[in-house]
C-alpha cells in the first residue's frame, strides 16, 4: 500500500507536468540576459571568481528548491486523489511519509569491510588505497558550510506533509495488500537486484559496485553478486585505458556513508593493473565454488585474459569444452 501511494505521488509529478517546468526555469536562468550579464561581470573581476560565482548559483538555487518543495506538496495532494481511487487503506499515505521521516535514521551500520573483502593471500589489501587525497573538488557545492541546508531542500519536511495531507484523509479501511505478504516480500528481494543491475547499466559503476557488495554481504552464497563484483572491475579497468573512468565512478564524498566514501576513495586510489589484479584473485578465490556457472566462468576466463596468464586460459579452455 506505501509503495502504491509512492507511485500515485510520482504519476501526479508526471500528469502536473513538474519535470518540464524545472527544466523550462533552468534554461530561462541560464539564458537570461541578467545572468549573461552578471557571468561577464564576474568573469572581468580579477578576486573571488569561485565566490561570486557560487553566490550567483545560489540565488537560483533557493528560489528553485523553495518552488519544488510546492511541487512536493502538489504532487501529496493530488497522488492522494488517485491512492483514493484504489482499495488500499489510505492511512498507508501518512505511514509512508512517517517512514520517509526516518529512514537517515534507520540506515544500517557501516558493513563493508574493504580491507578484509579485498584481501587475498597471493595480492593482499594495500593500505594506499585508503589514503586520504585532500582536494576542493572531493566536497559537494551544496555542502552545510556553503549553502543553508534548510533552503536547498527538494523536498518539505515529512511532518508538514503529514500536517496537510491528515485533513484530506477520511475514515479508511482499505487492505495493506492488494497480493499476499510472501508474494511482496521475494518482490522486494528481487528489486534489491534488478536496482544494482539498473544503476550499472546506468554507467554508475561505483555505486552499482557499493550495492553488490552490500548485497553480497546478505546473500553470501549468490554466485550473481560475485560475477557482477568482478565485472565490475574489469569494466573499470577499461574504462581507465579508456581514459572514462571520471564518468563512471563519482568522487567521494563526506556527506556520503563511510564505506561508500572509502570505496570510492579506494578506487579513486587503484591504478588499472591493480584493478584488474583485483578482478581476477576476487573471482578466483570461488573457483572451486562456483565455476559451473557459465556468467560466473566466463568473467573468470576475461579476468584470466586480462592477467595473460595464457597456461591457466589453456585450461579454462579446456575445462570449458569438457563440460
């Protein structure tokens, strides 16, 4: 039912045309004759370029976070109206938003132990991956000392909306699942998945790479997250021969969870031999394990490839045409 209303929310953004109207108020911004003349200004100053620059940004930026938090409240209202057309109980709505209230709350601890995941007998964990690399570029511009938090906000506070919405919501006793609980719960499991997969596919490496080995750590016998791990890292080692990796992998970030932040710095830190060294001792410590998986063999075989180990490419060969 909460997902439901999720969906009845994101619809009314559709159906009230707001992704059109933010993209239409950007483009009247940066083709404005007042910006024009206020970037040339700034442009013939000879101090505080980065300031008045971000000064610029921001005076836009408050206005339109202040326009979409109006949106939110747009969208609340009108998704209510079609969650009210549905048999689910509409007090889910105000469960929903009580959640979305919590859930910085409710993040799990950090899990991800990059030194143990990453070492191997024969290439062990290289403490230079985690070193710190101080840069002005590794902090988001929206950052607390930049910007007041409050009025960069996308969204209002789930208490207000809960405020406005609560009149709207009459006596309901609608279900809290139109399909049985069971049936909801392996779909849950499943969009665990498929939402690593889509964020890879997005060419987000470094964040699909973060969800599977979280998802690795609550299936530790899925021969998916394992094969897709070392993907993973054969993708980033072409991408760096590539000369791409910057487009695939975000910088890292404090407002960021400590283990992504140190993943990212990690691979921001590796050089391509090490990345491919990685995909290969990762795969092949679950040889024995999972090598009658064809996607999990042949990401072993690319990783083998890669090393120019060409005895032991012989005889995954050979392995291969036996079986």
């Amino acid at each position: 039912s909460q997902v439901a209303f999720v969906l009845c929310h994101e619809i009314a953004h559709q159906n009230l045309n707001h992704a059109f109207e933010d993209l239409e108020e950007y483009v009247a911004f940066k083709n404005s004759k007042e910006t024009k003349q206020k970037i040339k200004e700034i442009e013939r100053s000879e101090y505080n370029i980065y300031e008045q620059l971000v000064e610029l940004y921001k005076d836009f930026l408050y206005t339109n976070r202040r326009y979409s938090r109006t949106q939110e409240t747009e969208a609340d209202a009108e998704g209510l109206a079609y969650f009210a057309n549905t048999d689910y109980d509409l007090k889910e709505a105000l469960k929903c938003l009580e959640r979305l209230d919590l859930i910085d709350e409710s993040k799990p601890i950090d899990t991800l132990q990059l030194a143990e995941i990453f070492d191997f007998p024969n290439y062990p964990f290289k403490a230079s991956w985690l070193e710190e690399e101080v840069s002005m570029f590794n902090d988001d511009i929206e950052s607390e000392e930049v910007f007041q938090q409050d009025s960069i906000k996308t969204h209002p506070d789930c208490p207000h909306r809960i405020e406005l919405l609560t009149p709207k919501i009459t006596a309901n006793f609608g279900q809290l699942f139109l399909q049985d609980s069971t049936t909801f719960s392996k779909f849950k499991e499943r969009l665990s998945f498929e939402e690593a997969v889509h964020i890879q596919e997005s060419d987000n490496i470094g964040r699909a790479l973060y969800r599977y080995l979280n998802l690795q750590q609550e299936h530790p016998e899925d021969v998916f997250t394992y094969t897709k791990v070392g993907n993973a890292f054969m993708e980033l080692y072409h991408a760096m021969k590539a000369h791409n990796f910057e487009q695939k992998v975000g910088l890292p970030n404090r407002k960021y969870r400590t283990d992504y932040y140190d993943l990212l710095r990690m691979l921001h830190n590796m050089r391509s031999s090490e990345m491919r060294r990685v995909a290969y001792y990762y795969l092949k410590q679950n040889e024995v394990q999972f090598s009658e998986n064809e996607d999990y063999f042949l990401a072993l075989f690319q990783a083998t490839t890669l090393m120019n180990k060409e005895e032991e490419v012989a005889k995954l060969k050979q392995q291969y045409t036996d079986n």
